[in-house]
C-alpha cells in the first residue's frame, strides 16, 4: 500500500477534505440528515451552557457555560470549530505524535493524516457539541506533554512535564472518568519493558487478575452498569451475561471482539465502519504485537494506555453504537504506535546504507 504516489496521496488529502466540507454543510443546513443514535446528548450540553439545567454529568458543560457567561458560546459556531480540529489539527497532531517529518517521511506522514482524515466516527461528532472531539484533541495534547516528558534526560524538565501529564490526567477525568484513570495509570506504569515473551506472560496474568477482581466484586458498579443496556436497539447490543462470575473470561473476550475488533456486525453502516476503521487497527494491532521490540518509552505509555482503558469500557458497555465513541482512543493509539514503529524502522535501514 505504500507504493502509491505522493501526488496520488496529496490528490486523495483534497479529495476528502472537500467532501467533509460539503457533506458538513449539507447536513448543518438540513439538506442531508444523519442519524448518530442513542439520544442527543449536544442538546443537555446546550440546555446546560445557556442556563436550562445546572446539573453537569461532566465538565464539557461546564467548561460550555462559562464561555456562555463570557458572551463567546455560539452552539454553530463550537460545531465549526471541530470540524477545523477534525480536518486540520487531530490528524496531524497523531503524526507529530508518530515522530514523522513531513520532508523526512512524506509517504508515511500522509498516510498517517489519510486514515485519522477519513475515520468516519470522529466526523460524525463534529456536527453539534459533542465532548467526543474535544476529548480526542485533550487526549492527543496529554500524549504530546507524556512524549516531551519521557524524552527528557534533564530531571527538572522531565518533572515540569510530569506534572503537567498528571494535570492533563486530571482533566481527561473530569471529561470521563475511565480515561483519566487508564491516562494517569499509564503514566505510573510505563516503565514495563515489553517483550513478545513478556506479552503472552502478562496477557495470562491480566486474565486472571481479571477474573479475581471481578470474583471479589471490584467491576459490580460496571457489570450492574453494562446489564441497564436493553438488548431492543436494533440488535444493537451483544446481550452478555457478566453477571456470571465463572464465565466472566468468555464474555469479557467474547466483548473484545465484537466490540474492539468489530466483529459483530448488525447493519450495513457496521459492516462499513469495519472496513474503514477496524480493519486497518487489526493490521496495525498485530504488526505492533510483531515489532514489539521497537517500543520506547512512550510506546510503553501507550500500551499500558491502551489495556488500562480498554478494560474498563469493555466490561462495562454493552452498546456497539456506544463502542464506536469509546474505542476512539485505543484506535489512535494503536495509529501511533504503527506509524512511530514505521518510522523508527526507516531510520535504521537509512543509517545501515549509510554505514556501508
């Protein structure tokens, strides 16, 4: 796939960038309409920002009240706002996040910016209020702050940094809690060295700290949770049974399939999200799981990222449609391990020919 030309590449960049753009203003101006499913929770968001509801779920409202109270907050005009992140900041923050030059690796730093341009979901959300754009770009921005940090041999700068991770994590919080957690989490953990040796040991032994945990009551509140979704949402729902404890490890893998992986498909817009989004993540997954001797530092950060917080939504979310939002974000981190492993490949073999 990478032996496609760069002005190939560059012809396709405008190709999606004027499609966004007119499919945007279709169906801001009613001409086209889409249906997001599970309720329009931009419309709380709004009702919470102009002064209808003072009870906030999260601090997206909050942060949308106090722009409100500044005489800033214009609903259309936050909704254009993330359709510029959406084309031109996200994508090209996750491959300044891959280490990639555009001089340097113009192939795999367009490539890089095509998959984060055409990934359907994070579109989707750019049409209202949603807090899903703004929490990709907070979390891009965390990575960002992690990365300078874990580069920096200096113990004063790696502290400054440090603490701003933690306070980033914080934040990320107050957006969602589980995604604070796994971000804070993962920058107490990053220090585990991974090996393919290591990764079948630590896979066996998470299983059963899994299990343990969920025997002893530690996910009741997520299991509880994941038994409100009602399995009549147009098969919406994988309908597993956590309540079980002895075939909580069945289920919970039976929920990294067909919610991560994609594999239960209900619809023809699922079968079309597999293909754009998923089927790459899975080539990615296993050819991270293939190099993982390249993994650095914030390589590490991201997989402890990536498990932490994969956990937690996947026991407690029975809802495809829900899954696609949350699974975001070990998407992107996955892209960035990729494109970080292409990009460290590359230089090795240019430092070899230049050593013969």
């Amino acid at each position: 796939m990478f032996r496609l030309s760069n002005l190939f590449l560059f012809n396709v960049f405008f190709l999606i960038l004027f499609s966004k753009i007119i499919i945007y203003f279709l169906v801001k101006n009613d001409y086209v309409s889409i249906a997001l499913g599970g309720g329009n929770d931009s419309d709380y968001y709004h009702d919470y920002a102009v002064g209808y509801f003072d009870i906030a779920v999260n601090i997206w409202p909050v942060i949308l009240r106090f722009f409100n109270d500044l005489g800033l907050y214009s609903r259309d005009g936050i909704s254009y706002l993330f359709l510029f992140l959406n084309i031109f900041i996200i994508p090209f923050l996750v491959a300044k996040l891959s280490g990639l030059n555009f001089q340097k690796n113009q192939k795999y730093y367009l490539y890089s910016v095509l998959l984060c341009l055409i990934y359907p979901t994070l579109f989707l959300y750019t049409f209202d209020i949603y807090r899903d754009v703004f929490m990709v770009l907070s979390f891009l921005v965390g990575c960002l702050i992690v990365k300078k940090c874990l580069s920096r041999s200096n113990f004063i700068s790696f502290s400054y940094f440090y603490i701003l991770a933690i306070l980033m994590g914080l934040f990320l919080m107050a957006l969602r809690p589980y995604l604070g957690y796994a971000f804070l989490l993962a920058l107490a953990f990053w220090k585990i060295k991974l090996t393919k040796k290591r990764i079948y040991f630590f896979s066996f032994l998470y299983l059963i700290v899994l299990f343990i945990a969920n025997y002893i009551g530690v996910f009741e509140g997520l299991t509880e949770y994941r038994s409100g979704f009602e399995d009549g949402d147009g098969g919406s729902t994988l309908g597993l049974d956590f309540s079980n404890p002895v075939m909580f490890i069945p289920n919970f893998i039976l929920s990294i399939l067909g919610q991560l992986f994609g594999l239960y498909i209900t619809n023809p817009l699922a079968i079309a999200l597999f293909f754009i989004e998923t089927v790459p993540f899975i080539f990615m997954f296993f050819y991270i799981l293939k190099n993982i001797k390249y993994a650095d530092s914030f390589m590490q950060f991201l997989i402890v990222f990536f498990v932490l917080y994969a956990s937690v939504w996947l026991i407690g979310n029975d809802n495809l449609g829900t899954a696609i939002r949350l699974r975001l974000y070990n998407y992107l981190a996955v892209y960035v391990c990729f494109f970080y492993i292409l990009k460290l490949k590359s230089d090795y073999k240019i430092q070899k020919v230049v050593k013969k």
